[in-house]
C-alpha cells in the first residue's frame, strides 16, 4: 500500500500552496521544475515547509481540503507545530 502525503510549499512571493501526492520528493521536484501547478510557475523557487503521511488517497484529499480551508495563520501554525515536534 502507498502512503500519500499532503504538503505545504512556501513560495518565493511569500506565499503557501497545499496539495497532495503520492510521491513527495518527485512532486516537490516536479513543482520546482516549474512542471506542476500553475500557480506555482511564477512564485518559484519554493520550500517545502509542512509535510503528512495519510494512509490512502481519499484521506488525504479530505486532509488537504482541510487544510486548504484554514486561514493563513493556522497553516503557518500547522508549520511551526511540525518544527518543534522535530
């Protein structure tokens, strides 16, 4: 079974994008590539700030719609949390 992963980015313009992927690392290669989201293309490069194992792709498109929901303080807040646990 693979695991899934919802992400944040942290952009060049300062901004956070959210997704999911089964594959975290070729994902995150893919978006600096400039190959993934459009929204993504013109706020590179970006750094991978928050990361979380789901265990399938349905749980974790309801994680990332979630997380997609909260304001930008609470995902920062999300961020912080995952650096002091490390």
């Amino acid at each position: 079974m693979t695991l899934w992963n919802v992400y944040i980015l942290l952009c060049a313009d300062g901004t956070l994008y959210t997704g999911c992927t089964n594959d975290l690392q070729k994902r995150i290669e893919v978006h600096s590539d400039g190959r993934g989201a459009k929204y993504l293309r013109s706020r590179l490069p970006v750094k991978l700030v928050y990361s979380e194992e789901c265990a399938d792709r349905s749980s974790a498109l309801v994680r990332e719609a979630a997380i997609k929901k909260l304001s930008r303080q609470q995902k920062l807040e999300l961020v912080r949390q995952q650096l002091v646990q490390q």
